[in-house]
C-alpha cells in the first residue's frame, strides 16, 4: 500500500527506501517528541491525533491518526522526481513544490536522523523557501502580548503573536519585522455569531505572516490596546526550525476553538517545534487564556530575555495630559477645536517648553480624534498639519518624562479562580463553592489587567444549606463583562455593562427560584480622585423562567456604586440599584451592599460582602458571606 498510494519514486531507489523505513522503524523515530510536535499529535485513547484538521497536511490516507504510516508515507514522497522531469499535471497537482520543500521541517529532521544519502536521495532546492527566508532575516523572536480589548469578542482576553526580528533593530525598526498570527478565518462582524461559532469550533484557524507595524497602528491607534514584546532566547538552529515549520503550515487550517486551540495554545506548539524539549502546553489549564500562555513562557527556564512596554496612543495622551497645569489643558482643547490657532499671539508669548508641550499635546489629542471617527474629516486634517508644522519650528528637545512601565501581564493573578466560603442569609446558614474559568472581575486584584474590565465566563455557583443534603445550584453565569471607563474633559466613553445566565431570584421572604435573566445597560464612569471610581447605569433585565407569572418578567432600573482602593491591598464596592419590573411578572426591587477584597498573595485574597435585597415595601433579606478566593 505504501509504494501504490505515495508519488512516483526512482525505481532504482527501492531497496533504499526500504532500509530507510527499517531504519526509521529500529529508531522509532515515529515515537520520538521532535516527530510528534511536527505532526502535532497529542494522545487519543491508545493511539494518537493530530490537531491539524486541513487534510492537505498528511501524506498518508491516516495520516492524522497514525505516526508510523505518516513517517513512511513522509520518507516515500521526499524520492519523488524533481520538478523539472515531472509532467505539467503532476507539477499542478504538487502547487510547484516537491515534498522535501512542502515538508521541510520534516525533511531536514529525518535526514538528520537517518543521514540520507545524498547520492541516492538527493536534495531537491527549494529556491521559494529561501527566497522566503532571505526576506526574513531572522535573529530573533519576541512573543508579543496585546492587552484585552472589551469591545471585539476575538480579543476580550487579550492576544498573542509572535515576531521574527532581524538583526540591529532599535526601537522603531523593529516594527519593519514581520509577526506571526494565528487567528480565525472569518469576515464575521456579529460579535454574539463570532463568539458562539468560535466557541463551537465553527471557523478554521491559519497562520498568518504580515508586517508588525500593521498589527501596532491597529492595537495602539485604532483599538487603543497596550502591547507587551518579550524577546525569547532562541538560537538561530532553533528559529530556523521554526519557520521551516510555518512555511509547511502555509494554508493550512485547525478547527478554531475560542477557549483552548486558539491564538495562544498555537503559537505554545510552534515554539515547541523550534525546541522540542520545552513542553508548554502542557503547563496549560483546560481553558487557554493568552494571559496564561505569558506566564507559562516566563515560567520556562531562561526563556524570556526582558520585557518590553509598547503603550497605546491613547495611554501615552492621558500620561501627558496628566503632566499639564490646567491652563495647558485649556491650551491643548481649544488648539484641538480649532478655536485657537497654533500662530496665537498670547500663545506664542509662553516659554519654548510650555509651547512645546502644548503643541505635541494638541497633535496628539488631535489625531486621537481622527483616529476614534473613522471618518475623513478635512478640517481637522488641516489643523493637525498646522499643529505638526508649529512644533517643527521649535526644538526637538523631548519635553515629556518617559511613561512608566505599569506591572507586567504575568504579575498578575492567574484567570481560573476558585471561591469557597460560608455565610448567612436571612435566618439560613450555608457554605458557598463558585468555579471561574475566566477570568478577572472589578474586585479581583487589578494588577496586570485594564483598570475597570470585568470579564467572567461560565461562573458556577453551589450551596449547601445547614440542615441540608447535598448541593443546590444558585447560579450559572455564561458571560458577564463590565467595562467601566472614566470620563473626563477629553475623553468621553460610555460605560456599559452585559451578562447572561441562570441566577437565584428572590420571589418572596420564604421562596428563591432559579430564572434565567439577561441583564444589559450604559451608563457613565468618573474618577472622583486617585482612589475612587464612581459610576452610575441605566438597565434593564428579562427573567425567564416557569415559576415567574407569564413565564417572564421585564424591567427597567439603575444601578450606581463607588470603587474605593484602600492601600494596595484593598478593595471595597458600595452599590445600590433598583428594578422595576413592569411586564409579566410584576415587582419592584431594591437592593444595597458593600464587597470588600483583601489581596494576601498574588494568587489568594479574602473576600467580604453584605447586601440588603428589598423585593416588597414590607419584605427585605439581609445576606453576609466571607470567602476565600483562589486563583490557579
């Protein structure tokens, strides 16, 4: 079977393919770690699997299934004919390739290991590699983490990617090298669709090379992310093993999956391949969150050479308004605005670096403004060309302190969190158990994550009652994102809040039946000072459920609250909120509490709450729960 399926090889070259099928076999070279990670196969049962799903990636009819039929099927398609004494139909069906150059990595490993000779299997060139690689110029590689990004489902968790450097690059030139995505395929702009589909493994994911200084402009200009870039210590054996790898993957596709082989578990696999000894993957939680996949390569001996903050637009523009007397802030808006002109006397008559400073702000918070619209505006252009020509006359002196480095990624608390815990509520006793997969809420410790960003996914919530057997399910929540970003007189967001899923409702002082609510609103966030972030929401909620009049209920409210930073340590949330529900089941509630989180390390902190949930004039249940929080 193997000499009637595989390409047509020298017929003088049987007897040694077979002796190196027999060789390979003695070695088990099908067993070894390097053949394995080439493939990508992981245990299945018994035998074993590929994660790649593009059938245009095994030569063998069982390719995926099997390593043994794979490598022999791998050894028979490198006897192939060269290019040149193939027919037109047989070049068509190859894409131009021979299979030693389609298979590289795979090639170069098992000439390694079998030491081909080069008389009887001789080495075909692959002149589109090498042109390929010529390109690149590779000395390096940097694992390269964009920080969360609420409003694309795709990166609500952040993303990783990796980037090829080339020798003697400095800061800017460096964004002239080439990164390296895996992403899923899709032109799918519905965020609910893209979720639910790639969640399902409903969109096929590839790798991707494009140029660094795209993904940058789109992180730190249009999506306004911050990016973190970890050179990696990898030699240049090792890098080279890499992309000889990549360029087999070309076009080929995995099955997309939102929570485990997305972005981050892949690029785990490709830095598996250049160094087959790390096993990266398997530090991994069941639920991979690219935060994660930064921890897991740091966590790698000697892996990560430093750490290297690239802020966004946006972060460096609210640094350097910060650094402004209000006075330059009234400069910078009305320069903006277009209602005072960069050759303004009064304005001219300032020192060089108060004008300086002004200028590059305006500029700044200008372009910002572009940027944010989307949409040609030729006004503004003209007052942004005005801006640049004004600070081009005056030195070139940097004026602004460099942005400090805020904590990195990695220094903050692991995305699967555990909460065990007991309290009271009304005269009932109980212990509480909850399960996060993901990943941060607005009380979690914020260090490494965007201030005011809450996300958690599937969080599941058990009680046992004193008195009772067994566990009761108080709630099943699928999302709940939170982003709550203060306004100021330069920035002007809205605020907004969405979750879903099955939650305890109060119907009465003796009854708290499951209903499944979705629960969504705006509102407006303020930074009351350095340590107090108010907010304030207009929502609205549907209760679904048997046990609810009509089997449903649909209402407006709001919600305001305070977060206080108490030290670096501690957290509290004081909040009230009021819903009326006015359709199907009719009630008014009320509801006020106070949360407080007490940080112990960067994976442990205790956690206090207390509300009063008011559901009648004369009803109401108090509830108090102290809990530990353990995040893995």
């Amino acid at each position: 079977m193997l000499f009637f399926f595989v390409p047509t090889l020298y017929a003088a070259d049987l007897a040694y393919l077979q002796s190196l099928v027999e060789r390979a076999n003695s070695l088990k070279l099908a067993e070894q770690r390097e053949w394995l990670v080439l493939l990508h196969y992981k245990p299945s049962g018994g035998g074993f699997i590929s994660e790649v799903d593009d059938p245009q990636f095994f030569i063998a009819p069982h390719g995926k299934t099997n390593p043994q039929v794979e490598l022999e099927a791998t050894l028979k398609a490198f006897f192939a004919l060269p290019m040149k004494e193939r027919t037109q139909n047989q070049q068509q069906e190859a894409q131009s390739q021979h299979p030693q150059c389609a298979f590289i990595a795979r090639y170069h490993w098992l000439k390694q290991q079998l030491s081909f000779d080069s008389k009887r299997l001789p080495a075909q060139p692959c002149l589109q590699f090498e042109k390929w690689l010529a390109q690149l110029q590779p000395v390096g590689l940097s694992l390269i983490f964009p920080t969360a990004y609420l409003n694309n489902p795709s990166s609500m968790f952040g993303h990783t990617l990796l980037r090829i450097d080339q020798e003697n690059q400095d800061e800017q030139t460096r964004l002239l090298a080439k990164a390296l995505n895996y992403a899923a395929s899709t032109e799918e702009k519905n965020g609910l669709l893209f979720a639910i589909k790639g969640i399902l493994g409903g969109y096929h994911g590839l790798f991707s090379m494009l140029p660094y200084y795209k993904k940058v402009k789109e992180y730190s200009d249009i999506e306004h992310r911050n990016v973190w870039e970890y050179p990696l210590d990898f030699t240049l054996v090792e890098i080279h093993r890499l992309l000889q790898h990549v360029w087999e993957l070309d076009k080929i596709y995995f099955d997309y999956y939102f929570f485990d082989e997305n972005c981050a578990y892949h690029l785990l696999s490709l830095l598996e391949v250049a160094r087959p000894t790390l096993h990266l993957r398997e530090q991994l939680p069941p639920w991979v969150i690219p935060g994660d996949t930064v921890r897991t390569v740091i966590a790698a001996s000697d892996l990560v050479k430093q750490a290297i903050f690239r802020p966004a637009s946006a972060t460096r523009l609210r640094h350097r308004l910060n650094l402004l007397s209000p006075t330059e802030q009234d400069w910078v808006q009305t320069l903006a605005e277009g209602s005072t002109k960069p050759d303004d006397i009064h304005l001219l008559a300032l020192d060089i670096t108060a004008r300086t400073k002004i200028l590059e702000t305006a500029y700044d918070y200008s372009y910002y403004q572009h940027t944010k619209t989307h949409q040609s505006n030729k006004a503004r252009s003209r007052r942004l060309r005005k801006l640049l020509i004004a600070r081009s006359r005056l030195p070139s002196t940097a004026v602004f302190p460099p942005l400090p480095n805020p904590p990195r990624p990695e220094q903050g608390h692991a995305s699967f969190r555990l909460t065990a815990g007991f309290g009271t509520e009304g005269d009932q006793h109980y212990q509480s158990l909850h399960l996060r997969p993901a990943y941060h809420d607005l009380l979690d410790p914020e260090i490494g994550y965007i201030p005011g960003a809450q996300i958690n996914f599937l969080d599941l919530s058990l009680r046992h009652k004193q008195g009772h057997r067994g566990l009761s399910l108080e709630g099943l929540t699928l999302i709940d994102i939170v982003s709550l970003t203060p306004r100021d007189r330069f920035f002007q967001p809205l605020s907004w809040k969405i979750n879903t899923g099955l939650v305890r409702r109060q119907l009465d002082k003796n009854k708290r039946s499951l209903v499944y609510r979705t629960n969504g609103g705006a509102g407006l966030s303020y930074n009351l000072n350095t340590f107090v972030l108010g907010y304030a929401f207009l929502e609205s909620s549907l209760d679904i459920g048997g046990v609810l009049q009509h089997d449903y209920a649909l209402g407006v409210g709001g919600n305001i609250g305070l977060l206080v930073d108490v030290g670096e340590r501690m957290r509290m949330r004081m909040y009230a909120m009021t819903h009326r529900f006015e359709l199907g089941y009719t009630q008014t509630v009320h509801e006020i509490g106070l949360e407080q989180r007490f940080t112990l390390t960067q994976n442990n902190a205790l956690h206090l709450q207390w509300n009063r949930h008011y559901f009648s004039e004369e009803q109401a249940v108090s509830q108090i729960e102290l809990s530990w929080h353990w995040y893995f």
